[in-house]
C-alpha cells in the first residue's frame, strides 16, 4: 500500500523520479533541503559556472538568497532576475524584458538558467528560455505545490496572449526539476489548497488507491507532515511523468489531466482570472462538476459525485457554482466559453468524464443540449 511506502524511507531523504523521454529524459529531483543542495546537482549540468536565476518578487524575498548562496559554495556564478509576482508576468512586455536581461546577463546558447518559483515563473522562464537564441536549457525548481505536482513537469510552457490563456508557448522540457519540500512551508494556505485540486485530480483521473490515501492522509499533508507531502508529490509526478512519456504533445491520453478543466477554465474565464477564482479552485469545482456530470449520465455508480464533492470540500475548496462570490454569467455563455477551450478540436467541446474514482476518460460525443441543461441545473 502507499503507506508501506512511506514507512520504507527515511522521512528526510530525497526520492528520484525519472521522465524518461529519450533524447530529453529528466529526473525529478522531491524531499526537503533541495534548495541548500542545488549547487552539487545543478553544477554538473552546466556547461559552465555560470547561469541566470528568474524568479518573482514574493519568492525573491523569501527563498532567493538561500539558492544563490548554494550556487555560490558550488563556484557558479548567478545573475538574478526578479518580475513581478503574478499571472500578469505571463505576458509578452515581461516576456520581452526577461529575455533582454538574458542576454545583457551573458546567457550563451549552452548556458543553462534556473527558473526559481510557481506556475507562473515556470511557464514565463520556460518559453523565454525556449526561444532565447533559438533555446537553451532551462532547470526547474518549483516553490507551489501545483508547480511541484504539475506545472514543473512535463514541458509545457508560455504566456497568456489578450485573447486568452496560454495561448502562446512552446512543448520545452526542463533538465532538471528540484522539488524542495520546505519551500511549501511559507505558501499562503489558500495556495497550498488551490495546489492540492490538482493532488486529488491524479487520485482521481487514475489512481483510486492514491486517492483513498488522500482520504485517509489528506490532514497530515495540511499540516505539514514531511513524508505525507513527499508520497503526495512523488505520486503526482509519476503519474504525470507517465501520461507525458506516453503523449509527450497531447496527441491523446494526456489530455486526461484536464479533469476538471474545461468545466475550470470556463469559470476562471468568467470570473476575469483573478482572486475570486484561483486555478487550482477552479479546477476543484471543475472537477465537482465533471464527477456530477458523469454520474447524471449513469456513467458511473451513485454516490462516487458526493464522495469527491465531500473530500475536495473537506479540503477547503470550492465544489459548487454558488460558492463563487460574485455573479456569474449563464449556462448559455458557460457552455459558449467551454467551446472556445483551446483543447476544443473542430469546433467540437471535448469533455473529461469518469466511469469511477480512478478512471476518467476523454470524450467528444457531448450532447451540448443536455450539458446547458446539467450547467443550468449547477447553477440554482
Ligand atoms: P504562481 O506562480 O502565481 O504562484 C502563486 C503565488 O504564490 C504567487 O503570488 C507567488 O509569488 C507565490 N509563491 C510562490 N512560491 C511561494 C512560496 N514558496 N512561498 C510563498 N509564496 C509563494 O501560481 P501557481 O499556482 O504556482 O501557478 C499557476 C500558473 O501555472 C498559471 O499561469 C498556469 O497557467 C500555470 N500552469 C502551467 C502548467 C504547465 O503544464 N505548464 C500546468 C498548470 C498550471
Ligand atoms: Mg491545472
């Protein structure tokens, strides 16, 4: 069982979790103190002591200087970088501005930079370092639990354009990711939970005995409990390592790890992609919503839509429409948002719906009838 997993290892050791994607396989680096490490495992990754560390203004006043003290004990020698904290840096003016001071740092076309900080970091640093002098290679080192469970891995990366999210980018893998459990200790709780949406979406798109210990465990890893949040984001990686390895470009399965997301996107879109609806409660809704959805459908058995409900609300998270402060636009401009999801292909909604705890599947035969009705019904 998981658990006996646990047991088996000391509570302050690092655990590896390779990517194995051929010519850009990885390793994923989880445990605590990873921060103080990082000049021995980073230092025989480069092609010379040198390198660049982007991050935001938050995490700079919390974690930078410990990281640029570990690359200095190593001899490398670092430039920081700091934007400003938020999704706001996801754009083309901060984009612009880091890959000019890329370049004013020295940065070559073998140099390695360091992206130090949460989704937002990763993704902005990821694509500035695939498009600076036509890519280096980047390092990863994720301070949210949603960067350490999902947005560090698998090689996704871009900014927002004004005609919606993300819709810029690039597939550029990391060479390295350092998942260091300590930094999770000064994450506002409200992060941590948004983080944890996307913790029991693994459980629950495939793994019905992750997310049994999830139900079981989900108070020790709240609290902090180091091999409790070690197991959880060590599960989480594999199963995205796993599902990127498979469809590395989202030809197919890893359009799974949407649970939640198109029912999500659709409500972080209404809501302007602010503070009233962070992603991670978004997707917490969404995927509320996806498990009602498939259980209106008699997909799967009764009871499995008020089991997630009760858990993700347990959590503190969101899991219905009227939970969401403000109003929010009809089922008619909810559904007209989801068509528009960039995973839409042809015109057609694709939804991620599941036959039980553990087993989502992908699907594009969407009665869009009878969803306005399901997302009407959400709405009282
Ligand atoms: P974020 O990077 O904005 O971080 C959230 C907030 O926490 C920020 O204010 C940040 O300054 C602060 N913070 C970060 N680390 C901290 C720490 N250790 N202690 C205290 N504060 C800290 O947001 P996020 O939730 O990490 O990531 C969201 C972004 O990730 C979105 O832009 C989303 O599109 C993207 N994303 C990408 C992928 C992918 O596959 N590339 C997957 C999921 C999400
Ligand atoms: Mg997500």
């Amino acid at each position: 069982s998981p658990t006996d997993t646990i047991g088996a290892r000391p509570a302050d050791s690092a655990i590896t979790v390779p990517v194995a994607l051929g010519a850009r396989a990885y390793d994923i680096h989880i445990g605590p103190a990873l921060l103080e490490r990082a000049g021995t495992l980073v230092a025989p990754l480069l092609d010379r002591p040198v390198t660049a560390i982007v991050t935001d203004e938050t995490v700079a006043d919390l974690h930078l200087a410990r990281l640029e003290r570990a690359l200095d004990e190593a001899g490398i020698a670092t430039t920081a970088i700091v934007v400003p904290a938020g999704e706001a840096s996801k754009s083309f003016a901060t984009l612009e501005t880091l890959c000019d001071r890329l370049l004013d740092a020295g940065i070559e076309r073998r140099d390695r930079i360091v992206a130090l900080g949460g989704g937002v970091i990763g993704d902005l640093t990821g694509f500035a370092a695939a498009i600076l002098r036509r890519g280096v290679d980047f390092i990863q080192i994720p301070t949210t639990l949603l960067a350490q469970v999902d947005s560090s891995v698998g090689g996704k990366t871009g900014i927002n354009s004004s005609r919606g999210k993300n819709l810029i980018g690039a597939f550029h893998q990391p060479v390295l990711v350092l998942a260091d459990l300590d930094l999770l200790d000064t994450l506002p709780a409200r992060e941590f939970r948004a983080g944890y949406a996307e913790v029991a979406k693994y459980g629950l798109l495939g793994d019905r005995a992750f997310f049994e210990w999830l139900e079981t465990d989900r108070a020790a890893l709240f609290a902090g409990d180091k091999a409790a949040r070690r197991h959880a984001v060590e599960v989480s990686c594999r199963m995205k390592a796993e599902i990127v390895e498979e469809d590395e470009r989202e030809a197919g399965r890893r359009a799974l790890l949407n649970l939640g997301h198109t029912f999500g996107h659709a409500l972080e879109a209404a809501t302007g992609y602010g503070n009233r609806l962070i992603h991670g409660e978004a997707v917490a809704l969404g995927t509320a919503q996806a498990f009602r959805y498939s259980q209106r459908l008699g997909l799967c058995p009764p009871g499995t839509a008020e089991r997630v409900r009760d858990h993700l609300a347990a959590a503190g998270l969101p899991t219905t429409l009227g939970e969401v402060p403000g109003e929010l636009p009809d089922a008619a401009a909810l559904l007209e948002i989801m068509r528009q999801d960039k995973k839409a292909s042809r015109g057609r909604l694709t939804l991620v719906l599941a036959r039980d705890i553990g087993e989502a599947f992908t699907t594009a035969d969407v009665d869009e009838q009878d969803l306005a009705t399901f997302l009407d019904e959400e709405a009282t």
